[in-house]
C-alpha cells in the first residue's frame, strides 16, 4: 500500500470518525501500555469499539443533539470509529517497522489476527481466509471463526463489522 492507497482508505471515513477514531487509538494505546499486563488481552480487543462508541455518543449529544432519535446512529458511528482505530492501530505498526505498508487484503488480514489473537494464534492462511470469507459470506466467515476460536461470539460480530469498513 503505497500513501495514495492510504488516502483512498482514509477517504472512506467521515472526518469525525477519523478525529475520534485517531483518539480511539491514541487511548487504547496509552491505555495499554499503562495497563501492562494488568488488563485482560480480551479486553483490550474490545476496547476500542467501547471506547469509540462512547466517545461519539458524547461527540453526537454535545454537537449534533437529538440524542433519542439519533442514538443508534451515534453507536453505529462509535463501532465506525473502533474499526479506525483497529485499522489505524495495524498501519502504525506497519510504519514503524521496516517494509512497505500493507494492501488491503494483508491489512484486513492482519486485523483478523490482532482481534483474535485474545483467542487463539491464528495463522496467516487461516486469518486471510477468514478476511477474504468476511468479503462475500459474512455467516460463513463468522462460522469458520466459531470454529477456530471458542468463546469468542462477540470477538467473530465485532470483526466482521470491522472488516466492512476496511
């Protein structure tokens, strides 16, 4: 992925979500070096969905208003932002590592193993399989992830609204 790429993707995104999306990342990633390993891995997969559905509900209740018409979209736009910040999380790491920023196949790839890796190591050809499964059969791919890690239910709808996004 070169920096055109990278646009194109921001592109998708609301300038809201990508402010609070950007915030997102920016507390989850304090938030998870101050923790250590006090905080369960889990719960740091959830985070920043949490996290961002808070912040744009307070973000929608402050300038937006209309909070009882307009709180699912809120929430919905809150689990936009946590997609970014996942996303934005994978592309950090990317950039600060050596080599080349990722294509969208290997940056979707890569969510699906930082959001189950809670659950289970995944390897690269399972997490692609699930990545490229969640593009055309989205119960097939929530099934297949079922599958390869237990007990994570809510880890497989989160990802697969992740990945929508990606």
């Amino acid at each position: 992925m070169d920096f055109l790429q990278l646009f194109a993707f921001l592109r998708q995104y609301n300038a809201d979500i990508v402010v609070i999306g950007g915030l997102v990342a920016a507390a989850c990633f304090f938030i998870g070096k101050l923790c250590g390993g006090k905080v369960s891995d889990k719960l740091l997969v959830f985070l920043p969905f949490a996290l961002g559905a808070v912040l744009y509900f307070a973000y929608g209740a402050l300038f937006v208003g209309g909070v009882a018409e307009n709180a699912g979209a809120f929430i919905k736009h809150g689990f936009s932002c946590g997609s970014f910040a996942t996303a934005a999380k994978v592309v950090a790491a990317q950039l600060f590592t050596k080599g080349n920023l990722p294509d969208r196949q290997t940056l979707r790839t890569a969510c699906v193993k930082e959001m189950l890796a809670p659950y289970k190591e995944l390897s690269d050809e399972e997490a692609a399989q699930i990545a490229s499964l969640a593009e055309t059969d989205e119960e097939g791919a929530k099934t297949r992830i079922l599958a390869l890690c237990e007990g994570a239910q809510e880890a497989a709808e989160l990802l697969i609204a992740a990945l929508k996004d990606i």
